[in-house]
C-alpha cells in the first residue's frame, strides 16, 4: 500500500465543490455523534429517575453500517439534510459516518485499555471554523486522466493538477498499480488529492547492506550519525523557522493592527485582515514546506546507504512542554524523522532498531561503558572519569546507539533491553517515576449513558482494524 500526493489547481466552482463536499462529511460526522450520544443522555436521566437497567433506552449501535442505515432515512425526511443533501456525492457523507464510527471505536477501545496511547475522549463535534477539510472517495470515477495532468472524481469531475502524474500513471498502465480510493484536503494553503494505491514494489538493494548506523537527533545539530566502520557525519539543523521569524513578527504585527473576527461577538473579518493574514500564512506554509523537503531528503539518504539504523524512543510530546525548547523542538521535527525512517526501512526490507527510552545513551561512555549519574543539558562536552575521554556529548550518544545492534534482542526490537543481568542505571532511570494520573471518571458519577459501555459494542469494537495501534519496532 502506497500514496501518491498530487496539488490541484482547482477553479472558482470546482474549489467550491470541494469546500460542499468536505462540509458535508462534516456536517454527517457531527450528526453521528450526536445520534449515539443522544443515549446516552437519555438513559443517564432516566437513571437520576430511578427506571431500572432493563428498561432505560436502549443503546445505539456506532457500527458503520448501522450509522448509514439510520442516516440513510433521516437525510430524504429530516430538516437538516433534505434539502441539499443532494448535491454532494455519497462519498462526503460516508466519510463523514465513517470517521465517526473509528472515534466512537477509539474511545471504545481506550475506555477498556485495549488501545496504546493517550487516552481518548468522547467524540465531540468539529466546528466549521477548526475543523479539517478532507473528504475520502472510494467507489465511482477514480482516475487520472491520459494526459497525466487531470484527475476526475465522483460528482467534482476533472480537476488539472499542479504537477504531472505520469508516475503513476505510468504504473497504472503497466499493471503494477491499482488505485484504491482517493482523499482530497486543503492544507497549507493548496488543495491535495492523495491516491492509496495496491502497486507492486522491488526491493531495492541499499549500498551498504551490512553496516549499521546510528543516529542522535538534537537541537544544535539535527543529527550525529555514527557508523559501524567509525565514519561521524554531523547534519546540520536548517532551522526554517527561525529564519522566518523576522519576517513573520512583521506580518503578526500587521495582522494585529486589521480589523479581525471576533466569533463571540459575530464580528466579520476585513478585507484588509483578509489580505493580511493570507500573507502572514503563506510565510507559514513556506516554512512546512522546506522543512518537509529537508526531512525527505536526510531519511531518503540515510535509507539507501544502511542495512540497520538505530534511533532513540524520544519523548517528543514531553519535550515539547519544555517552553524554553518546545518551538527548536517543534521546528527540527524529531517524530517525523523516525516515522520516515521506519517506513522507508520497510520498503528496502532493512532493519529498524529502536533504542530503550530509558537507555541512557549520553550518559554512557562510549569508549569504557561507564555511566554518569548527571549530565545536564547545557554540557556539551562529555568527559568520561573513568578513561577520560573527551568527547561531543551527541557524537557519543551516536556511538553508543550503533554499538547496541549487537546486544538488541531479536523479537522484541527494543535496544537496551539486555537481560536480567544487566545492571540498573543510575537514579533508578530503567523504571518510570511518574504516576499516571487517576481516572476521571472516578468518583464523578461517570459520562453520560453511565460508567460503562454497551456490551453489544464492546465486542464490535475489536472488529475494525485500529491503524493507530503500536507497530513493530524492529522491521
């Protein structure tokens, strides 16, 4: 399975068209989530009144089929839907039902522990001013056209793209590709269509299959590779961001000055605001974009040179609460590295190594194997007390990763993970020293509809294939 992103050039109707359709798998999502919802707060009234188990309302089933049918009556008779729900393909509004039956799952499975990850909510609705236009089409006219510039979809018609897709028109043609569905989004400014595609794919052999190499991201350096021969190569950070800033301060500034909405009180944009602001996200789009193509490029590299990379579990999320390094943080893009890097490594059928969180790969020399109990942040420079090596503190982290491909434990593909008879790391660093925090549920009287879920969907939820479930770490 493969995606082919292509920018449109749509024109004024049919950028309009898209703006109906992606509004419409909005407006059925929304609709979803309030019919099962609905309820639940029905039975959980009911339950304040004293009606017993056995004859609350029943439960509303949010399997996909059972959201279409239902949807399928009220949208000819229903005031919501009757009158324009005929413009729009079919598609918009199974994106819609579909994309609420997976939250619904979500929540499910999270409510029971079965899904990996934060913690799920209840699906709420998407406003109109926040939420994302994409709509998905998986049946009807899919195709590109024989002059590799246009595409047609159901009910929108041929739309030109910004750029040639005689790639994969040339694979279609070949047979070696057969397009699935396709998801037109608006992003960074453009309108997108991406195709899934079944295609058939060679391996391609890399230059050098037996060599490991292993990378530390940072902020002073994007990454320090280090090689099992012993070549060092420092990648420098581009820091797109910060490149911009100058300029996007200005654009702020003016921005600030317009007269802008206000959706508390209904207050309309300006045109000047309008203009103003059209500016100030084009230099925001700019940025994503370079950083987009740097990130492809160092992964694209790195997957066609070595056999096996090794890669920290950085906790990205957390490092980003950290206000004096979340925006370099943010800017060098650390989980999108490791997410190119592992499905590049896929196609080339070589080898993903994911170091232990805990592992403490800076600490360690990597020249004796002691470890320091601290080495702080601002400490560029780390000296071993042992041997006395002085080295770049992410030069050797780099060496301590690759130096793991031989200790890593096959099956599980975690690094650091070396046995019982390893000894603790300092400070009690193998072991977690947060509590999670409490459920919130507890003691609160529970959600709407009641502390628990329906039983009937507590087995369909393990029916649908989640693809935010954990993959693998070694590939």
């Amino acid at each position: 399975m493969q995606a082919y992103k292509f920018a449109l050039d749509p024109n004024a109707g049919q950028e309009q068209a898209l703006r109906s359709h992606c509004g419409a798998a909005r407006a059925a999502y929304n609709w979803a989530v309030s019919w099962v919802t609905a309820s639940w707060w029905q039975r959980k009234a009911e339950a304040s009144y004293g009606i017993g188990e056995e004859e609350l309302t029943p439960w509303r089933s949010w399997s996909l089929p059972a959201l279409r049918k239902e949807f399928n009556r009220v949208k000819t008779t229903g005031p919501r839907f009757a009158d324009w729900w005929h413009e729009n393909s079919k598609e918009a509004y199974n994106t819609g039902l579909a994309n609420a039956a997976a939250a619904f799952d979500n929540y499910a499975r999270s409510k029971q522990g079965k899904r990996n990850g934060a913690r799920m909510g209840v699906p709420r609705w998407k406003p109109k001013r926040k939420a994302r236009l994409a709509c998905r089409f998986t049946t009807g006219t899919i195709r590109i056209e024989p002059d590799g510039r246009h595409v047609s979809l159901p009910r929108l018609g041929t739309i030109r793209t910004h750029e040639p897709a005689v790639k994969l028109l040339t694979r279609i043609r070949a047979g070696t590709a057969r397009v699935l569905s396709a998801t037109v989004r608006h992003e960074r400014g453009r309108w997108f269509v991406s195709f899934q595609v079944e295609t058939a794919r060679e391996i391609t052999r890399v230059n050098r299959p037996d060599f490991a190499v292993g990378i530390d991201l940072g902020v002073k350096h994007l990454a320090v590779l280090a090689d099992s021969s012993g070549e060092i190569r420092y990648e420098p950070n581009p820091k797109h961001l910060d490149g911009a800033l100058k300029l996007l301060r200005f654009h702020c500034r003016r921005a600030s000055r317009r007269q802008g909405p206000d959706h508390r009180t209904g207050q309309k944009p300006s045109k000047r605001w309008e203009k103003a602001n059209a500016e100030r996200n084009k230099i925001h789009h700019r940025v994503a974009n370079l950083r987009t193509d740097a990130l492809h490029k160092l992964t694209t590299r790195v997957r066609a040179e070595y056999g096996t990379v090794v890669v920290e579990d950085l906790n990205v999320a957390g490092m980003l609460r950290n206000k004096r390094l979340a925006r370099h943080v943010a800017d060098a893009g650390f989980g999108e590295i490791r997410r190119q890097l592992t499905y590049k490594g896929h196609r080339n059928a070589c080898r993903t190594v994911v170091a232990d969180r805990w592992y403490p790969s800076s600490k360690t020399c990597s020249n004796c194997g002691a470890v320091k109990a601290k080495l702080p942040l601002h400490v560029r420079v780390f000296t071993c007390d042992g041997c006395g090596l002085v080295l770049d503190r992410d030069e050797n982290a780099a060496r301590n990763l690759v130096a793991l491909v031989a200790a890593c434990i096959t099956g599980t593909g975690v690094a650091g993970d070396q046995g019982a008879n390893t000894a603790p790391k300092p400070r009690g660093a193998d072991c977690k020293t947060r509590h999670q925090r409490p459920d919130r549920n507890t003691g609160r009287g529970g959600r709407a509809g009641g502390a628990s879920l329906p039983h009937p969907r507590q087995k369909e939820a393990g029916d649908r294939r989640q693809d935010t479930e954990a993959q693998p770490a070694l590939g």
